[in-house]
C-alpha cells in the first residue's frame, strides 16, 4: 500500500439534519483534525498482520481528563471504567489525577491489577443488581459503596452496619441519544424512586448506615450544560432527609461530537451552571463521573476490506469485523464517522454501506457514507471507538472481535 503525503488534504462532510453540505477540506497538520489524521502511516502500519484493531491514544485521554479537572465547582472526577476498561487507558486516567467509578467488582479487581497503587476511597462501587457478595467485598477493600435500592437495606442490613453509603436516586429525567442510554424515568431499572427517599433513610438508620452521599445518573451522550445543575438540584431536594451527606455525584453522560463540525459541549456553561448551585447550596462538594467523555475520541477501530459488492443500487463495502466488535451502531443507532485510511483524501465515489461479516442484518457500522472507490485490503477507520466498543464486544458467530493496542503519542 502506497501512503499519501502527510499534508495530502482529506475531507469532512458536515451533517445538517438529514442532508450532507459540501466537504470542508483539512490537511492531516490541521490542528483542528483529528489525531488520528496525522497517524495515519501508523495506524495503517499497525494493521499489517491483522485483520482489525482497536487503537487507543492516550494523549487524548489526559487532554479530555485535564479539560474536566478544569471545572472549578466539581470536587473530584471519576472515570466510569465501563466504557473502556484497556489497563493503559486506567492509567493514563489515574495519572492525570481522576478517580473511578466502577459497576461490577469484577471491574475493580481489574482496576487493581492494571494501577495496584490506586487508592480504595478513590473508587466509587454503583452497581446495579448485583449480589451481595459484591457489596461485601466493595466495602471490606474499602471502597465507597453505592446502593441503588431499598432491597440491600431490607434484606441485608448487617452488610452496611457501621459503614458509608451512596445513594443512588432515578432524578425521573431521562436524557441521552438514544432511549437505551437512558438511565432515569418511570421505566428504568436504575436509582431509588424519589418518593422513597424517607424509606430509604429510616431503613439506613436502622441498618446502622452512614449515608455519605446522593447519587444520580439520567444517561448518556447530553449536551445540555445546565444538565448536572438539575440533577443537583434534585438531590438537594431530598438532601434534608440525609444529614451526613455532604457529597452530590450528579453523575456522567457528558456528550462528545458524533463528528468533525458538530459542536463541543460548553464546558464553561457547564461549570458555570454547577458554580451557581454551589453558592447555593454550599453544604455540598459536587463529583461527577464520566466516562465517554475520556474515552471515546481516543479510539478508533482499523477493519480491513474484505470485498466490495453492488446490489439493488447499493454499494456494500464489507469489514472484517462488525457487531462483534462495535455494537453501538446497531444497539444505539450510533453514528460513528468512517473513513477509507488509506485512501484518505480522494474523491467520494458515492454513498455506501460499511457492513460487517456477522450473520445478522442488523450488522452495519454505518449506512449511506460517502466514500471513495474502495478495494479489498483498503484500511477502514472508524473513530471515536474508544468508549463502549472492546468493552460489549462479543464471539458471536464465533467470530474474534479486534484486539487493542494503544498509542503513547
């Protein structure tokens, strides 16, 4: 494979609803572009006994962690490791001074292999439906424990006699991209019911329980920056009930663009939002815990072409792997940006769909792409694969998802 000069323009179609304006034109030193333009020859590199790969970048990482231990009014920042648990990616989010928040224990044993020095109080255990077995071994390693239901304190009260608790609540707001990113609301499995906070104060005290602090969490993928000042505020509506909480998580969900010349969310809007909820409310220190945020734009997912097929007026550009590896297109309607590697900067030959080889039809990375003439053996980017990709990855058809490997500049 022949590579194209590094400065070699290349081409981003900006969406406006449902229709494609005209390509804005980059070059791979734009400092605009992004960072895997100018690691193209690498990335490609990379692939070269493989047949698909999950590429992580770690600078971009730091940089993400560093713009959110920038807001001045949130006490600490978690990361939530589900969305990309690569021991490299943890430490990279330890070292840039982030805590974590983790949703099995499974999880957190990973997390002490890959950072043996973090420290338990730095890790805020939030599962959901787990057995008690878990919350048993959150809290003798201790860790800061989240309960999410009455049930723990009904059926196992001696497991928090004499020790801090979380609670989580459903804020009843759900948000997010799309509706199995909703993590609040009438119909979610997530968080105590607000009208049960008194419940689940007076079975707290009778458990011998200490509840440290409110929990809340209403989805994924929001670019509404007074968002976290709301689900403060609706923690503070119930804070009366607790009298030791002194911390709120208003969780995570922080959006990230689908794409070049969507929007950044308004971090400063953001920070402003929760500042004036803190001279409110100054009794209270605010953490939040995100997750996408840090991780998706560090990603991408390299496939190589395996045929190209035209059928029904349709152009099918075949991948080496598909759902197996990254579900988020056909679970959550995702859109992730695709772009041909190493073609990258010729002209689009029409529209496309990138599929997978799993045997269902629901196996598409992406539908109606613009790309160039593509030929088997071309390098296929997927980017801002870095959150829930590897992590829901599967063996279904019995096929290998793509491995990882990171990138320290």
């Amino acid at each position: 494979m022949t590579g194209a000069p590094a400065s070699k323009p290349f081409r981003y179609l900006w969406p406006s609803g449902n229709r494609w304006l005209k390509p804005q034109i980059m070059t791979q030193t734009d400092p605009s572009a992004p960072w895997w333009a100018a690691s193209r020859e690498r990335l490609i590199a990379a692939l070269e006994s493989r047949d698909c790969l999950y590429v992580y970048h770690l600078p971009t990482v730091r940089q993400r962690a560093a713009e959110l231990k920038q807001l001045k009014a949130v006490k600490r920042v978690l990361y939530s490791m589900k969305a990309n648990s690569h021991p490299q990616v943890l430490r990279a989010a330890h070292e840039s001074g982030l805590g974590f928040e983790c949703v099995s224990w499974a999880e957190a044993e990973a997390l002490f292999e890959a950072v043996p020095h973090v420290a338990p109080g730095d890790i805020l255990f939030t599962p959901n439906f787990a057995p008690r077995r878990e919350y048993t071994a959150a809290l003798e390693r201790g860790a800061r424990v989240t309960v999410d239901s009455l049930y723990p304190l009904q059926a196992w009260p001696e497991t928090f006699n004499g020790r801090e608790i979380f609670l989580r609540f459903n804020p009843d707001r759900p948000r997010g991209h799309h509706r199995h990113v909703h993590t609040a609301g009438p119909k979610a499995k997530f968080g105590l019911p607000l009208h049960d906070a008194e419940e689940a104060a007076r079975l707290a005290r009778a458990a011998g329980a200490k509840v440290a602090g409110l929990h809340a969490h209403a989805g994924s993928g929001v670019d509404v920056a007074t968002h976290w000042h709301e689900l403060a505020t609706v923690l503070a509506e119930v804070g009366h009930l607790f009298p030791d909480a002194k911390i709120l998580d208003v969780g995570g969900g922080v959006g990230v663009p689908r794409e070049a010349g969507e929007p950044r969310i308004d971090l400063a809007a953001l920070d402003a939002a929760l500042t004036a909820f803190s001279a409110e409310f100054p009794e209270y220190e605010l953490w939040m815990e995100p997750g996408r945020y840090i991780s998706a734009e560090c990603g991408v997912l390299l496939a190589r072409v395996t045929q190209v097929k035209q059928a029904h007026g349709v152009r099918f550009i075949g991948a080496a792997t598909g759902m197996n590896s990254l579900i988020r297109p056909a679970l959550y309607e995702a859109r992730h940006e695709i772009v041909n590697l190493t073609r990258l900067g010729e002209e689009s030959a029409g529209l496309a769909s990138i599929v997978g080889p799993i045997c269902e039809s629901a196996d598409a990375l992406g539908v109606d792409r613009p790309m160039p003439e593509t030929r088997e053996g071309d390098v296929l980017l997927i980017a801002n694969a870095g959150a829930y990709g590897r992590v829901m990855a599967s063996r279904y058809n019995m096929r290998e998802p793509a491995g990882e490997t990171a990138l320290e500049a």
